[in-house]
C-alpha cells in the first residue's frame, strides 16, 4: 500500500500537468477555429471584389491577365520611347537646318 500511496500524489501531478495541456491545446483550438472563419470571410471578400472588379475570382485568369497587361505596358512604354526619340531627332534636324 505504501508504493500505491507514494503513486498517487505523482499522477495526480501528472493529471494536473496534463490539464493544463489540455487547457492549453483547447485555447488554442479555438482561436484557430475563429482565425479560420476570419479568413474564410476575408477570402470570399477578396472573391467577390475580384469578380466585381475583374469579372473572375479565378486566380490562374488574373494571374495571366496581369502578365498580359505587364506585355502591354512593356511594349506601350517602349513605343512611346520610340515615339520621344523620333520627336527629339526631328527637332534636332529642324535646329540644324536654321
């Protein structure tokens, strides 16, 4: 009975270490829970802003309409650039024809 006596107050120790484990785990459970329907909510708002604003929520659409319009803007800078340098060379010929 002795050795039963001397097992007892160390799994009580342990029980109560596990508890707070528990607790622990439990808590943090729960605000996982909550963070996952934040996010949830926040990525259906991000959905329907893209649908709205893009006309899809489609992430592989908006991704190849970005690069589209990345090409774009690539080849209207680089026209308007050409468009200057021309400007700029007929205006230096008009100079020198004086």
């Amino acid at each position: 009975m002795t050795s039963q006596t001397r097992l007892e107050p160390d799994n009580l120790r342990r029980l109560d270490d596990l508890r707070k484990t528990f607790d622990k785990l439990r808590a943090e459970r729960i605000r996982a829970e909550g963070e996952v329907e934040r996010l949830t909510r926040d990525l259906d708002e991000a959905r329907a802003l893209a649908k709205a604003e893009l006309g899809t929520s489609d992430e592989a659409e908006i991704k190849n309409s970005i690069e589209a319009a990345l090409t774009q803007n690539a080849k209207l800078t680089e026209e308007f650039g050409a468009a200057l340098r021309e400007v700029e060379a007929r205006l230096r010929q008009l100079g020198d024809e004086r």
